[in-house]
C-alpha cells in the first residue's frame, strides 16, 4: 500500500527517472520512496531500463582491443608495420565495427512491445484512489481527436473493470492514449491507443512482458489491450472493443 500522501503521475515519475524532475517534484519524490518499497521498486527499474538504452549506443565502450607489444616490437625494430600488426589491426576494428553493426540492425521494438514493457511496472498501487476527474478525462480525449484525429466520444466500458484514467502519451513523438483500468481483483489492464498505417487487422493474442495482450487494427488506428496472464480474458475484451470502437 502507497503511504505518501500524494500519487504521482506517471509522467512525473518518468521525469523523476530520467533526471528531468524540478527540485521541489524530486524533493517529494525522494521522500515518498523512503517510506514506499513499491514506488522505489518502480523507479529503480525505470532507471535501469534508461541505463540500459543509453549504454547500448555508448560506442566510445567498442573500442578496439590493444595491439600485443610484441607485433609492436617487431614494428620498431623494422621501421616498418608487420604484416600480423596489419592483421590484428583489421581483426579489431571488424570486432568493432560488428558491434556496432548488431546495435544498428538489430530491430527496433514494436510499439505493442514498448506498452508492454510500461505496462508490465504497473502494480495494484499504481491506479489506487478514485477515478480521473471527468473534466481531465474529456480534455485528454480532445487532445488526442486534435493531435491524431482519433475520436472516442466516451471512455469503453470494459466488464468487471472500473475505468481509472486517461492519459496522452508518445512513443517517437507519435501521440499514444493510454485508458487505465483496475479489475476486480486489483490487476491494472489498459487500453492503448495510437494513429496506424495498416488500415484493418482482426485481433491477434500473444504474451509480451509476461503479460495477456491482445492487439488489432481499424480504419488506420491501431489498438492494444493488455494485462495479467489470462490470454482468454484479454481476447475476449480486446473482441468486444473492437466491435465498439
């Protein structure tokens, strides 16, 4: 159970991660997390996973292994480059640049993926207290009609579910609407939303992060439902959305 007195945003706690936070947003942060395990938990993965990414481009770590001194040895005494000097120079710098090779073509994850994995830091705790203001809700709705021309004229009911907010993402400066919901047994569930280019694909199921997710495209939006492990739950959810959305 969260003990500080005031929730943070999502987006408040990315800012926290990433070192964006102002002094007085750290300040409340750094005090809440002494006496909450959970939103320490969360911001320490949310630091790592950032570690992470940063240090897969850091291409000043690949540099090449250094030459053995003997092939230097053999340089000096010759006045010349060895032939194996030649060959362990050639050797390295392919080493390298395979690195680097593999961390450009290696895929980008997919957008479902990248919910996924924000998804999967979620807890109980996380979408604790009422529900969004509806005033917020109607502005969030508004932005998105505006910045994607994706309209939802009301928030999705979803069975045994209890809608707890709505919030504008991104993902690569593409505008992403996020529907947050609690079940009945406190597992968060969401609805996530973003302008596509493939124009009609019928739902698909599959696991990502450890997590239930159910996938489908219409009339160029594309949609992702996602949360807990029960695969039959998600499908069915994900079938009724995208009959009413």
């Amino acid at each position: 159970m969260n003990t500080y007195s005031q929730p943070f945003s999502d987006d408040e706690i990315m800012m926290f991660a990433d070192g964006q936070a102002d002094a007085d947003l750290a300040q409340e942060i750094t005090f809440a997390m002494q006496s909450d395990p959970d939103l320490e938990n969360r911001i320490k993965i949310l630091q790592a996973q950032a570690f992470d990414i940063k240090d897969a481009f850091d291409l000043g770590r690949l540099a090449a292994p250094k030459v053995p001194e003997h092939l230097l040895a053999k340089k000096a005494q010759s006045g010349r480059i060895a032939p194996q000097l030649i060959r362990t120079t050639a050797l390295a710098a392919s080493f390298v640049f395979g690195l680097i090779a593999m961390h450009l073509l290696e895929p980008a994850p997919t957008w479902v993926e990248r919910v996924a994995s924000y998804q999967a830091l979620y807890v109980t705790d996380t979408l604790a207290g009422g529900a969004q203001a509806p005033g917020k809700t109607e502005a969030v709705l508004s932005q998105m009609k505006r910045e994607t021309g994706v309209t939802l004229q009301a928030i999705p009911d979803v069975p045994g579910m209890v809608f707890k907010r709505a919030q504008l993402l991104a993902i690569d400066d593409a505008p992403l609407l996020q529907i947050a919901y609690l079940s009945e047994d406190g597992t968060p569930f969401a609805l996530c939303i973003v302008a596509a280019s493939n124009s009609g694909r019928a739902v698909e199921t599959t696991r990502s992060h450890n997590l239930a997710t159910a996938t489908w495209t219409k009339n160029g939006v594309g949609y992702v439902f996602i949360g807990g492990t029960d695969a039959a739950r998600v499908s069915n959810v994900a079938e009724g959305l995208s009959s009413e959305i």
